[in-house]
C-alpha cells in the first residue's frame, strides 16, 4: 500500500478535503508572494527583478494594518506611493529599527535610539540576537597548522579587507565601500594538552584587545585585558571556565559588537563587557587591525579562521533624516525602516518614517529559488 492510500485509510476524506480548503483560503486571502527586487538587504534576501528571492509573505488585513506593532529588527513588507517612487521601490521589504514616539539617529555604522521620555542609548544586541545577523566575511581553513609556546605571534586575517561586503556561500566575495568595526572571529582550535595556553588579540581605534585563555586548577581562565596604545593603561576582567578537553577542536569566538567586547566558547557566551562612550577611543573610519594568535604554553593547532560582521548602516550626505548626528522623532504610529545592505538601500534615510497602515505584511521564508529555500527570523 503506497504511503498516500495508508493516510487516506488513517484521515477521513472530509478531513483531508477541510484541511486542503482551509490551506487554500489561508493561500488566497493571508498570504502572498513576493519577488525581491532590489538588492537593498543582501545578504540576507538577494534581489534582482527577474531571479531574486521569492518571499513567502503573511498578510497583515487592512483593518488591522497600524494597529499592529512590530519590534525592532522584524522584516516588514510595505507600500509607498506617489509620483516619485520607482516602480521597483513601490512593494519593498526592510527591517524596523525604531517606532513611533523614538527618535533615532546614524553613526559611525551604529544606531542610537531615545524612547519616548527617556534617554538616548545605542542599539545594543546581546550575543543571541546579533549571532544570526552576523554577516560572513572571510572563511580560510588551515592544514592543521601546529604552534608551540615560544614561537612568534602568528598573524591572521592580513589580507581581509574589514568592510560593509560579505562573503556567499560559494565563496565569491563582494567588496564593501565603508570600514567596519563591529566584528566577531571564530578561531577553531585543538589544545594538545591541559595545560595549553593562548592568546589572542587585535587593535581597534586608540586600544588592544586581548583574551588570554589558561589553565587553572578547577578548569581554565580566560582573561580580557584592553591597553590604551597611549598612555599603557589598562583594565582586566576575568572569568573561570570550563575544562576544555584537550585533543577536541574548539571554536572560541571572539568579538566587538555594538560597543561590547566579549568571548564565546562552541557558542556559550562566558564574557562580554560594555566600553563606554568616553572610553572607546575610536573615530569614524576605524577598523580592526593587527589580528593575532599567540601560544604562551603547551601547543595548539589552528584549523579554521571565520571572520563576521555586524550590520552597518552608513550616512549618505544626500540621505535626509537620522544623519550627521541629527536625531529624527518618529511620528506616533510610524515606523523607521532600513535595509541590511545599507550602502544600496533606499529606505527611511531618505523617505523617513513610513506610516504602519502601509504595511503589507510580514516575510515568514524564502519559498525561491530551490536552493535558497528557509525560514527567516
């Protein structure tokens, strides 16, 4: 019996019949598709008019359209109209970054954002939420490459160009326009022994940054150490840890992100700590720089470099809200939308807040092409 008929035998017609109307009435009336034009949130959603994404999207119905609020950072598809619209720019889909009654501003690729009666703060994501928007950069393998206490720092990520591109599955990368600075690396590693010890650091703006991992008696340690390049200060926090077990590759993850610093084992968070405004001794422009890893004891083997970034928005000087440190009010019930790929974005820069009655609906996956197929946060 073919595995159709043994449903059929199991589920009554008239059910199978219900359930095959009701999927289509949910097809016809609460969802739509929706083919990506434009390129404006690569990589996320790739867009071209004839072969972009095709995007399966939830209906939101007109008479709930603005009474409906969305959060920030959801994908929203919405309609704008008038005379200077492009055709290609009519149905788009961005992500919501502030609502109504905030006010939000740009810089230096971060996003500030003051709520209603309270005070202006930056954008800050914890390790959870950013991890899966981290945008791929770089991807190198290592031929097990094996290095012992003693030897030189080795340097890593040299030729990486730390900019708003990303890196395709297939390997083929798309330059940037801007540097970037909100990074994470992944460096995967296999301790030789217990008591193998590392380090590893990089320079962004006035400071070093570095994690050093070592054993201890109930586990390992890991240490975070900033240095201001200019005066020698510098500040240390520590954390115990659990054993790694030697002879097992690791991935250890470290990173700066929306003005944090922090480390993550095989995806367990174990630090992250908050630079202060005042503290961050960085200027538009800045990049990380000078990446290195360093065995101080034992030996460690080095299989595998990935390098992330976060997203980034940019201030183009013809883009007229929430640039030059100008803060933009969002009007009640309005929405300030923006695309992931801020360079080639038409978005809520130029146009402003976008009113949440024009809110088609939401994207819930990528239904097309057979190959990019999957559900979107």
């Amino acid at each position: 019996m073919s595995e159709r008929r043994g449903i059929a035998r199991f589920v009554p017609w008239r059910t199978l019949t219900a359930i095959a109307v009701l999927l289509l009435v949910m097809r016809v009336f609460f969802c739509t598709r929706l083919r990506v034009p434009t390129g404006s949130m690569e990589p996320l959603l790739h867009g071209d008019p004839a072969s972009g994404d095709e995007l399966l999207v939830v209906r939101t119905p007109a008479f709930l359209r603005g009474l409906m609020a969305p959060e920030r950072g959801d994908l929203v598809v919405f309609e704008r109209s008038g005379a200077a619209v492009a055709h290609d720019e009519r149905v788009a889909v961005k992500r919501v970054w502030a609502t109504g009654g905030e006010a939000i501003r740009i810089e230096a690729g971060d996003l500030f954002v003051r709520p209603a009666g309270g005070e202006e703060a930056r954008v800050t994501k914890e390790y959870a939420e950013f991890r899966p928007w981290l945008v791929a950069l770089h991807h190198e393998r290592f031929a097990a490459e094996r290095l012992e206490a003693g030897s030189d720092a080795l340097s890593l990520a040299e030729n990486v160009a730390f900019d708003d591109g990303w890196l395709e599955e297939s390997g083929a990368r798309h330059d940037g326009r801007m540097p970037v600075r909100d990074l994470l690396f992944v460096v995967e590693l296999t301790p030789a022994t217990h008591d193998s010890a590392f380090a590893f650091a990089f320079l962004l703006g006035g400071a070093e940054h570095r994690w050093t991992f070592a054993p201890r008696a109930a586990g390992h340690e890991i240490t975070l150490a900033r240095r201001r390049l200019a005066t020698g200060q510098s500040e240390e926090w520590r954390v115990a840890v659990a054993a790694v077990a030697p002879g097992v590759p690791h991935d250890f993850e470290f990173w700066h992100v929306d003005g944090q610093v922090g480390c993550a084992i095989d995806g367990s968070v174990q630090t992250t700590v908050g630079i202060a405004e005042s503290e961050a001794v960085l200027v538009l422009g800045d990049a990380v720089r000078g990446v290195a890893l360093e065995v101080g004891s034992g030996a460690v083997t080095l299989t595998r470099l990935a390098v992330w970034r976060d997203l980034h928005f940019t201030e183009p000087a013809d883009a007229s809200f929430a640039g030059g440190g100008e803060p933009y009010a969002i009007p009640d019930g309005a929405l300030f939308v923006l695309g992931d790929r801020s360079s080639d974005s038409i978005d809520s820069r130029y146009f402003g807040a976008i009113p949440g009655t024009s809110v088609l609906g939401v994207p819930v996956a990528i239904v097309g092409p057979a190959g990019r197929r999957r559900l979107l946060r």
